[in-house]
C-alpha cells in the first residue's frame, strides 16, 4: 500500500468518511442521555463542568473561579482551568442562551472534539510515514474504544478535549522538530497556540508539557546543522516566552494561584515560570555554545542536563508551594494519594479487578492491544533515518511515557490512545509493505479482503463493544423500557433533594455562602452541586479540593463511626443538617453509614436508633438492592418523656411510607430508670406530611402492659419539645 497512490482528494474523502463513522460510535448511548426534557449526563464529573459553565452562561464571559458550594462551609478555589467550561457557555449563548440548550451543547461537544482528535493523529502519522499511515491512524482513533469511550455523547468531561490538545500539542512540536523541512513560522504559532490552549484546559497538562517541551529541547540540543540549531533556539526562546506572557495575567489572577501558590498541579504561576524558564534555558545553551564552542551532540546534552537540573533545584530550594505540589504530583501518579484506593481511574489498565487480566485492554484496543509491545521496536527500527530521527524520537517518548503511565492507571488511558493509534498504524502499515511481496502474486480483490478481514479480527472485540450499544439503542427505540442506570438514579434524586431540602445562596453568586450543606458520600457531590445546587463537604474533587483534605478524609471518617453522637456532632460542626447515605457493603453494620442507609437509623437487633436523624426521600428501588441513596435529616427530635415501671423497657414505634412506597417501622427503645421514667426521641411528626417519607399514624409506645398513641407536631419535632406519656395504668390523658 504505497501513499503515492493514495490521492489527496480520496484522502479528504476518506477523512470524511471516517469522521462520519466516529461520529455515529460516539452517539450511541444518546437514549440514556436525553430522557425527554432532561439531559441524564454519564459520568461524575460532567455535572460540575455543567455547573461552572452555566455560572459563565449567566455571567459571561465571567468564570467560576471560587465556588462556596466546594468543601463546605470554607468554600474552595476550582481547580481545573476555565477554559473548557467557557467554551461550552460561549457555544450555547451563540445557540440560544437558555440552561437547556448549555446541557445539551454539553452533551454533545465531547463526539465532536472526538472526532477532531483524528484530524491530529492523520497528520501525525503521515509527517512520520505517509498518508496510508495518517488515514489508517485516523481510522483507530474513530474506532476504539479507548478514545470512543472518553468522548461519548453525554460524557461533559475536559477527556475530549484533552486527547484532542494533546495530539495537536504534539503534531505542532513534531511539525517544528521535523529536520526534513524548515519550521515555518506558522507550525511555531501554532505551538504556542496548543501550548495556551491546553494548560487552560487541562489540569494535568504539565505531564503532556515535561514530554514534548523536553523532546523539542533534545532535539535543538542535538541539531548537527549550526544554522538550524541557532535557528530553533531563537524561534524555541521566543515562542516559550511569548506563551508565558499569555499565561502570567491569566494565572496571576488566579483563585488557584492566590490558594495553592506555584503548584503545577493546577492552572497557576508554575506555568508561566516554566515556560520562562525554558526561554531562559534557550538563552543559557546559546550563551555557552558562542563562549566555549558548540562541541559534540554529548557536550551539549551535558549542558542541556546541567542547565535544566540546576534550574529545577534552584526553583526547588526557593519555593515550598514547588515542593509540596511536586510531593502530591508524585503521590498521585503512583496513586497513593488519600483517594487512590478508591477512585476507578486510579486502577491498573492490566490488574482493573485487582488481580493480572488483559481483558479491560482488550476491550479498549481491541486485539491490536497484543500488538503494542512491539511498537517501540518498529519505532526503534524507523530511527535509523537520520532525517527523521527528531520527529520520531518526540513520537517515541510520548508513546512510552503515556503508555507506561497507562499500564500503572486507567486515567492515562485518554492521553495515551491518539499515540497507540498512530503507533498500531506504523506497525500495521509496516508489516503490510514486508508483506507486500508475496501478497502481490494475490488477485486485488483476494488482497483486499486479507487486509479487511485481519482489521476486523484485530478489532473484533471493540466491535463488539459497539455492537452491544447498537441494540440498546435498537431495544430503545423499539419501545423496550431503558434500564435504569446509576448515573440516571443520581439524577433523579439529586432533582428529589433540590426539592425537599430549602433553597440557598451560593449558586450564582460566589460571594454568598450557602446557609447550609449536605453531607455526603463525594461521589454524588457534583450532582448534588448541579442539580440539586447544594453545596457539599466532599465531593468528585477528592482530596485536591481546599488547602487540605481534611473535610475528604472526615467524609469517610464519619461514614465509618461506631459512636453514632460522634458522627452527629460532626454533622453540628460542619453545618451540615442533610446527609446523603448510599450502600458499600461494608459488612461492619455497627458504623454509622450502614445504621443510616440499612436500619433507616431506627433501632435493629440490638442496635439503639439514631433519633436525630430522619428519612426524608430516597431513590427508587434498583432491583434487589433497594434504594441507592436515601437522604436523612438531622432534627432535634421531640422527647417522649414516659412514665413506666422502674427498669421496664419501653419502645416507640412509627409506621412511616417512603416517596417509593416503601412502608416500614421506625422505633425507639430504652429502659425506664428507678424513679420509673425513660425519655425518647422520635424525630417524626404525625401531622400532616412535611416531606415525601411521612407517618401513617401516630406514634406507638409500647410500655410493660399496654400501649399508649401519641401525636407529634413538626413544632414538637423541629424544637426538641417534651411531650409527656403516661404510664399504662394512669387514666387516659388526651393526646396532643
């Protein structure tokens, strides 16, 4: 397959239909994402980003740069860069400028940046091998599951964007590395452009930035040609100091600059400083070439290794924010961060369910994941062209270091899949040319179908993959009920505590602290945040969010009490009167989480009741699982002050129905004391319903010998009022 005979008009044809066919794998799943009126979208963090960019929608071109909703009650600084979010505002106030049209541009821009990200992986693998190697890694990038995956429709996360800023990061690094040709102007431009773009969208862009900013530097060290080396050091000292003069009144003004320092963690001065220093490292390298001579390539990389190291030290030493970001940087690449163990991206790509399994690989890569060991030897084997060395050895880095990163977690998956597929098209293009020979003595239309039939059975489990969401969306459109999903539960309910809980400040006004937040498992937190518009504290953020992760590990703390007074009083503390309760099979039913979630906080075995706590909504039942999540309140309770035998027990009891029709006995028990009395809180009214669980009637207790009914006032209940009950053999007394 030579690219000679591949046209220009049939490449555009070709990119055409490809993008076509990307475009339909990744608007597949729409059913489960646009329910009539509402947009359910799929995954955590798509419904911050919804909430920060209906923020910029309402204020623009204003961005959301503190938010009183994050780690409440002290609020925290945002940390992803504003870029994206503005992005989608700006696209919806173009359309229409209505909350309904921002979600459904949310939606759908994630297929589309898709989509592009193949226009990148084309020109890259044309630059290193011609266009049946572009066409064929464009081919890859619209079919696996590995990019389709992060770019779906619904899935409102920066994913998309940033496979497609790293693959025009690295085609514009290529494209002024490239000794074959001269480094127009243009390709530098574009650098810097790519450069902005993706340290304003992407948090971890300084990962991309070390492999492609260290690789142009390589290869200026180690240009032969005297003329184009002083030329690549000059266009390298100015376009790295012309982007760090876009970036400096950016990060200065920073809320994350202004909270976290020099961090390179997030979108702050770091980045600015980085790129300064690389202008400054340019000017070094030149400075000392003109005082001692330009030497051999080893001499220059010596001085490339010295200069940069006694930088990175000298910065280093200066700056404690530098250190302490650059810790957590490597605590979270390693994934020992606080949340590591239980974040899903944190998994290993070949140990996803904790032991070795090529499965989730193959799934993504289909069975071409068997074939990415060998790229680095084909890359291996194409730099022994001098000319292309450069270009390639860029390439090679970027394909190693995000394919190794991959291998240790799932995240990296995104960053790494426009590479493999520009790596898997290099091999399968080189393997098809050694071939060449003997195919050649095949008619053309029994060549055409080996080469289409070795695709399909290289690809076969990816096509299975899609296959299986071409029949939900069949099943769904046939009429068959949509399974209930759990980002669609989390909706649901989210909607439900809007609506039960009082409305706050603190949504659209980032100077008003909300009067209240909620209490909650951090996964939910962004749908609590944007649907729901309360504030949380903890959320998806984890441990990053606040200048500590004191409130993300107390989340999982206070989950986990035995001593349900120590988990209400630090309920009290954070101002936190809601709390959301989800199931984690945690087999220890004595923590609070389980007395909340599995007893409804009523009293079970030998279990005592949780009385400041009441069931106020949870969501509909999901098969034999019950109710995902459940939202409580934390109430003063009204006391029932009885009177009984001395060191009789007594017991309180309420029949309540839930929203979901669920009917169950709430109770309370105690022993009465020597002087014959027991007091009991009960943290439902019986009056008329104030929320969608509610009491079918009055409250029971139920003493040695008899049972008195008491009626409870939400007054009774919201001010802790006593209400005295008599023993089972004083005279009737009415009920209040």
């Amino acid at each position: 397959m030579s690219s000679r005979r591949i046209t220009p008009s049939a490449t555009s044809l070709a990119l055409l239909g490809i993008a076509a066919l990307g475009l339909c794998l990744r608007l597949l799943g729409a059913e489960q994402v646009f329910r009539g009126q509402n947009v359910v979208f799929q995954g955590y963090d798509a419904y911050y980003h919804a909430r920060r960019a209906l923020y910029s929608l309402v204020h623009f071109p204003a961005v959301l740069q503190r938010d009183p909703l994050l780690n409440h009650p002290h609020g925290s600084a945002v940390p992803w860069p504003p870029l994206y979010d503005l992005l989608v505002a700006a696209v919806a106030k173009l359309l229409g400028g209505d909350e309904p049209t921002l979600e459904r541009v949310a939606a759908l821009l994630p297929p589309l940046l898709g989509v592009a990200s193949l226009i990148p992986a084309y020109c890259i693998g044309r630059r290193l091998a011609g266009r049946s190697v572009g066409l064929f890694a464009a081919l890859l990038v619209a079919t696996l599951d590995a990019h389709v995956a992060a770019s779906r429709v619904g899935f409102a996360d920066h994913h998309a964007a940033g496979g497609l800023l790293g693959m025009l990061l690295l085609q514009a690094t290529l494209a002024v590395a490239d000794r074959r040709g001269p480094s127009p102007a243009r390709a530098w431009l574009g650098l810097v452009a790519a450069r902005v773009a993706l340290v304003l969208t992407i948090p971890g862009s300084v990962l991309t930035l070390a492999v492609t900013e260290t690789g142009l530097m390589a290869a200026t060290v180690l240009e032969p040609e005297p003329s184009r080396r002083a030329w690549l050091r000059r266009a390298g000292a100015a376009s790295a100091l012309a982007t760090a003069a876009f970036l400096l009144p950016l990060a200065a003004s920073a809320a994350t600059t202004a909270d976290y320092g020099i961090n390179p963690n997030y979108f702050t001065t770091f980045h600015p400083l980085l790129f300064g220093c690389i202008g400054v490292l340019h000017v070094l390298l030149a400075l000392l070439e003109r005082g001692f001579g330009a030497g051999r390539a080893w001499r220059r990389a010596t001085w490339l290794a010295a200069c940069g190291g006694g930088l990175a030290l000298l910065l280093l030493a200066v700056s404690d924010d530098l250190r302490g970001g650059l810790e957590y940087g490597l605590r979270f690449l390693s994934g020992t961060h606080a949340a590591g163990d239980r974040v899903l991206e944190e998994r290993p790509l070949l140990a996803y369910h904790g032991a070795f399994d090529l499965n989730f690989a193959v799934r993504l890569f289909g069975f071409a994941a068997l074939l990415l060991p060998l790229v680095p030897l084909q890359l291996a084997r194409a730099l022994r062209d001098a000319s292309l060395r450069p270009a390639l050895g860029i390439f090679a880095a970027f394909f190693l270091c995000f394919g190794g990163l991959s291998l240790s977690a799932l995240r990296f998956v995104n960053d790494f899949a426009g590479a493999a597929a520009v790596g898997l098209a290099l091999l399968g293009v080189a393997a098809l040319r050694a071939a060449a020979p003997r195919l050649a003595r095949l008619p053309r239309a029994a060549r055409a179908a080996l080469c289409v039939a070795a695709l399909a059975l290289l690809l076969a489990p990816t096509v299975s993959v899609h296959a299986s969401r071409v029949a939900r969306l069949a099943r769904a459109h046939s009429g068959a009920p949509i399974a209930d999903s759990l980002e669609a539960s989390m909706f649901r309910f989210a909607r439900e505590v809007r609506a039960v809980t009082p409305e706050t400040a603190g949504f659209f006004d980032p100077d008003e602290p909300p009067e209240y937040g909620i209490f909650a498992w951090s996964g939910i937190g962004h749908h609590l945040h944007y649907v729901a518009r309360r504030a949380t504290a903890a959320d998806n953020f984890g441990p990053v969010i606040g200048l500590d992760d004191r409130n993300f590990l107390l989340s999982d703390r206070v989950f986990r009490y035995r001593v349900p007074f120590r988990a209400v009083l630090a309920l009290r503390r954070l101002n936190t009167p809601y709390v959301v309760s989800t199931d984690f099979d945690w087999p220890d039913a004595d923590v609070f989480l389980n007395r909340l979630h599995r007893d409804d906080a009523s009293a079970r075995d030998e279990r005592p009741a949780i009385p400041q706590l009441r069931l106020l909504t949870e969501s509909l039942p999901s098969g034999r699982g019950g109710s995902r999540f459940k939202l409580f309140e934390l109430v003063k309770g009204a006391v029932l002050q009885i009177e009984a035998a001395p060191e009789t027990s007594v017991e309180a009891r309420v029949r309540l129905r839930t929203n979901s029709g669920r009917r169950f006995v709430w109770s309370n028990r105690g022993v009465a004391d020597a002087e014959g009395r027991a007091r009991l809180r009960v943290p439902y009214s019986t009056g008329d319903p104030v929320a969608p669980t509610y009491a079918t009637g009055p409250v029971k207790v139920f003493l040695e010998r008899g049972v008195r009914t008491v009626h409870v006032r939400e007054v009774d209940v919201r001010e802790g009022r006593t209400i005295p009950v008599g023993r089972d053999d004083d005279p009737p007394r009415s009920d209040r």
